[in-house]
C-alpha cells in the first residue's frame, strides 16, 4: 500500500511540476521577450517564426524523443515523462487563453519566471520523469558512450552544447534581447533544478551493502545493463557481508531504487560524482 500511495504521489508531483513550467514559459518568460531551453525552446522559436500552435510544436517535439528514451531508459520513465508532457503541453494551451500580466520589469519578471520554471521542471525530475528532449537527447548520448567505451560521463557538457546552439538560434532567428533574456533563464532554472535534484546532470555513485549481491548483481545488469566494484566488508554488529559500488546516470535511479526495494536487508547510500579521472 506505501509502495502504490509513494507511486500515485509521484505522479501527482509530476502534474505539478508541469503546470508550474507552463504556466512560467505562457504567462510570463514569452510576454517578456524570454523563451524557455532546450525542445521546449526551439518550439517556441518555431511557433514565434511559423505562427504554428506552441502546445502542437512542443507536442509533436517531444514525442520523436520520448519514443526513443523508453526504448533506451525503460518503460516506466516513458509513463511519467509522457504524463508530464500531456500535462505540460495542456497547461500551455490552458494558460495562452488566461489574461495574466506580470507588471514589473523584464529583468526581474525573466528571473521570477526562471525560478518557477526551474522548480516545475525540477519536481518532475525529482519524482522520474522529464518534459524535455534534451535531457532524453543526453542520456541516449552517454548511454551510447557508456556501452562503446565501458566508461561513465556525466550529461553536463552536452546539454550546454545543446542549449548553446538553442540560444545562438533564438540570436539569429528573433532577436538579441530575447537570446540574453534567454540565456538568465538557463542560469536561473538550472540552478534551482541543481539545488532540488543534487545536480541531475552528472554521474550518481550508489554504494549497496548486502549479505546476498548474487541477485542483485544480476538484477542490475540485467535492468540497467551495468556492473558494479564489487568488494568483501565487515559490520561491526551485521558481521561479513558484501559492498557493491555502481555508476548510473540520475535517470536510471529510479529503477535502481526499484531493483533495491525488492532485495531485502541492504542498506544502501547515493553519492553525486563530480569528476571521474581516469
């Protein structure tokens, strides 16, 4: 019963999160000449140079994505990630028709909007799912690495990459300000996201200590396609056991956290990796 409430909530928190994020991108990023990152930005800059529908671009983005993360990071992220984009995409068709005004000046009224938008966007990613291609765009790139290389690499230099070519777009195609404006938007949402999600974007450590890592073991290679350091260690009270050390990326945590609770009698702890020298 603890398990369906945690779950039914996380959904809940996701609707949220995604009503926050457009209601910051219709009512008040757009009106002040800011626009929102990543595909939810380039929809925008579509639908600003075409005329088209912003809930259909940002709709008809995303999914070309979200097809491609279910097949790369699991089914259940696709469920989340999918009713977060519903969501999302609904909220911005709601909200277009709300006369709202936010009647303070660009700069603060882009600040106000980026913190909102960060926290929307950071509550969907805090309960597993994601309202934006570039994060699905980063993932299917590491994981690609991860397999080729056998090597871990946090998602930070890809989605600056990613979002730079955004606001040289928004430069070019719309105007100056726009780009500037935003440009404070990214830095404003990403740090509150990085404050909620304990820097999302990089490489998780999860420590596991077990008296049974066979199952464990084969459960995560299994699910995640990942192996672990696997080493003998001694409690003081529990006695012998056994301390796996696995490297994953913050959107396979949450089947990690899945594969732990149903392996009774460990103990577990997640780290965030800022750097792995080689």
């Amino acid at each position: 019963m603890n398990k369906r409430l945690e779950n039914a909530l996380s959904y809940v928190f996701i609707v949220i999160g995604a009503l926050l994020a457009s209601f910051s991108v219709v009512c008040i990023l757009i009106p002040n000449d800011a626009i929102d990152y990543g595909t939810a930005g380039i929809s925008i800059i579509i639908s600003k140079l075409t005329g088209f529908n912003l809930s259909l671009c940002v709709i008809c983005l995303f999914l070309p994505f979200w097809i491609a993360g279910i097949r790369i990071i699991g089914i259940r992220f696709g469920i989340k990630s999918l009713v977060g984009s519903v969501v999302y995409t609904v909220g911005l068709a709601i909200f277009e028709k709300v006369p709202f005004e936010l009647n303070t000046e660009h700069f603060l009224a882009v600040v106000f909007g980026g913190a909102i938008l960060g926290l929307g966007l950071a509550i969907i990613l805090r309960f597993g799912g994601c309202i934006d291609g570039s994060e699905i765009i980063a993932n299917i790139i590491i994981n690609a690495i991860s397999k080729r290389t056998g090597k871990n690499y946090g998602m930070t230099y890809i989605l600056l990459g990613f979002n730079a070519c955004v606001y040289m777009a928004t430069f070019v195609l719309i105007n100056r300000n726009a780009a500037l404006m935003s440009l404070l938007v990214y830095v404003v949402a990403t740090s509150v996201i990085t404050n909620v999600t304990d820097h999302f974007d990089s490489v998780k450590q999860v420590t596991i200590i077990t008296k049974e890592p066979e199952k464990l073991i084969r459960e995560i290679k299994d699910e995640l396609n990942k192996t672990c350091t696997y080493m003998e260690s001694c409690g003081v009270i529990a006695g012998k056991n056994t301390t796996l050390i696995c490297y994953i990326s913050y959107f396979e945590l949450s089947t990690m956290k899945e594969i732990i609770s149903r392996n009774k009698g460990t103990f577990s702890t997640v780290s965030t990796i800022d750097e792995i020298l080689r």
